[in-house]
C-alpha cells in the first residue's frame, strides 16, 4: 500500500512538471490564423516567485541564423516591444500589472494567414527576480503545409449546350472522350475517379502523370494531373463523372462534370434533315434556272413573232445570184427604159423573170427586210 502510496505521488509530480505546448498543433497550413501563447503554465522548474519581470516570445526561421525576440513585455517598466511581426498578426499583452502577476502574466500572439517562410522555431522566455533568472521553453518546431487547390475538370471536346452549367457537355455516340483533373497541394497526394460516386469500373482508361514540385513563398507545391479517356456510348448518357483529391484515405476535395449522349435515332434524324434541307435547296435551284430560260425563251418567240407581223422596211441587196425567201420579193428587170420593179406574190422561192435586151443586161435580185 505504501508502495502504491509512493509510486503515485511520484507520477504526479511528473505529470504536474510537463510542459504545455506554446502552440495547439506542431504543422499548419498556408492561410491558417492560431495563437501562440507564453505564460507560466508553459515553463517548468520555475522557482517560487510571486512576479515575472518580464516575458518574450522568440522565433527563428530558415532565413535566420539565430533567435529573433518578436514580442517582449515588461509590465514594471511598463514596456511592450515587438520586433519583426507581420502587419497582419496581432499582439496581446495581458496580467502583468503588481507584483503577484504570475499566474495571470501572459503574451499572445495571433498569427494570420500562416504562410510556409512563417515555419521554424517558436519559443517563450521568462525572466524572474531575487535573484533575476532567465526561463526558456522548449522550442516547438512549426511546419508549414500548402493547401490544396483543384481546378475544374477540363473536358475535350466540349460541346456546352445553352443554359447549361459549365460542366457539362452533350456529345455524340462514338466520340472520344477526353478529361483532365488538375490541382496543387502538398506532397503525396492522389486522384481517384468516379462515376456517378462509385469507382470508375476501367482503370486503363486513367492515365496520372508524375507531380511536379515548386517553391512558392518557402513551401514545396506540388502539381499534380490526372486523364480519363474513353469512347462514348448511348449509356453514357447523363452519367456524372467525378474527380476526388485523396490524402492517404480522407478525401480533400472533388469536382464533377456531367454527360448527355445524343442517341443514334437522333442523329440520323439530324442528318436526314440537312439532306432533306440541301436536297429541296438543290431542287429550287434547277426550278429556278428552269424558269429563267423559260422566259429567255417566250421573250425571243415574241419578239420573232412581231418581226413577222410587222411591215418591213424595204431595202434593196445586190446579188449576183439567184436567192431563195420567204418574204415577199419583187422582180427587177434592166431593160432600155431603166430599171422596173415587178412583186412577185406569195412566200414562194423567188421568181425572176428578165429580160436581156443587150449584152449589158444583168438581173438582179431584190429581196425586202424588216
């Protein structure tokens, strides 16, 4: 009994002597705000003294080659410094006031939008009087994690149909469909695919490429791209395929796109009607030029028509030979009196009748035009 008696005093004295962390967790991510906080509570084998002269909270990151004091409070001298702080962060100085401020002195510093160059070492120091000694806590070692930042899944080919949502896309039967998942984070991350929230049942239609790493304000980012391709087919239709960031077994993300598969019938009907659509284009066309010869010729019919039915002009040809027309012809006749005009009636081949009365006589023939 006795024995048991010992052996639990002795565990609390060793759990009452543990130091408590300065900070919540050890590993925060990029943009996160958290505290870090410096009392007596976080300081062991203070000695018995009812006040602190002062107290500070140090930092030193991988740019600097020592400790740096970012905040000090020295409530007797009434002296709140900082040093080095970030505009966005903020400083509180509390309980220092008299000479029994030992369990209410306290610095806290708010830290905003951690950033990966904010990672390093953290560390409280308090100093305490009769005679004057200098207290450290055990630096906690701060990391930096980057968040993770998926982008929407790009699909190809795109075919977005009008007051859609973005992610979607209607497309035809047969088509080769290609999308490509892309996001950035930290390091061994993972991109799993979905199909309607289950597993996507072909695993050779995913190819992922190897992630790329760069530094971004003193944070490894890596980038990380993932493809699902496939042939489309009329089942496919209104099928929802989503791709979801793993780290380890948590998921951390998702983005979904939907697709609408344009059934065989519907195509062919769409085909059928740009046929029909060129073929009555086609068939206007040759009706149309029909019509316009038509025209072409009606207006020369007419127009021969009037060149018969009108008088004509009478104009007289020489020729040395006989002539065959259907107009009307007249006979001329080289005589001793001078020349004489005799008509010769009817449509008939032209008559000629002369009379040579010398050597010098000639006939000619006079034919009449419009």
């Amino acid at each position: 009994m006795e024995l048991w008696i010992f052996a639990m005093l002795c565990f609390s004295s060793a759990t009452v002597s543990v130091q408590q962390s300065i900070v919540s967790q050890l590993q925060y991510s990029s943009g996160d705000t958290f505290n870090v906080t410096c009392d007596a509570s976080k300081f062991i084998g203070l000695k018995t003294a009812n006040y602190f002269v002062s107290m500070s909270m140090w930092r030193q990151v991988s740019s600097q080659a020592a400790f740096i004091n970012m905040a000090s409070y020295e409530p007797l001298a009434q002296s709140n410094t900082t040093n080095n702080i970030p505009l966005q962060w903020q400083i509180n100085f509390s309980g220092g006031e008299g000479f029994s401020n030992r369990n209410t002195m306290k610095i806290v510093v708010t830290v905003v939008n951690y950033q990966c160059t904010d990672a390093g070492l953290y560390k409280c120091q308090a100093v305490l009087p009769s005679p004057v000694t200098t207290y450290e806590t055990t630096p906690v070692n701060l990391t930096a994690k980057v968040g993770i930042t998926q982008n929407n899944i790009s699909m190809a080919p795109h075919n977005q149909a009008d007051g859609t949502d973005e992610n979607s896309s209607v497309n035809s039967v047969g088509e080769e469909i290609s999308m490509t998942c892309t996001f950035t984070g930290p390091a061994n991350l993972q991109a799993v695919w979905k199909r309607n929230d289950e597993d996507y049942p072909y695993p050779n239609d995913i190819t992922n490429s190897n992630p790329s790493s760069s530094v971004v304000s003193g944070c490894n980012i890596y980038t990380y791209s993932s493809e699902l391709k496939f042939t489309l087919e009329e089942s496919d239709s209104g099928n929802t395929y989503i791709c979801v960031v793993t780290e380890g077994n948590n998921e951390r993300s998702r983005k979904m796109f939907t697709i609408d598969v344009l059934s065989t019938d519907t195509s062919t009907k769409i085909s059928q009607d740009t046929d029909t659509t060129i073929d009555g284009l086609s068939f206007g066309a040759g009706v149309g030029a029909m019509a316009v010869v038509s025209l072409i010729i009606i207006g020369v019919l007419v127009y021969c028509w009037k060149f018969r039915t009108t008088k004509p002009n009478q104009h007289v040809y020489q020729t040395p030979y006989l002539s065959t027309d259907y107009l009307n012809s007249y006979e001329l006749v080289k005589g001793p009196e001078g020349m004489k005009q005799k008509h010769l009636s009817g449509p008939s081949t032209l008559q000629l009748s002369s009379t040579k009365t010398n050597e010098n006589a000639s006939v000619y023939d006079t034919i009449a035009h419009v």
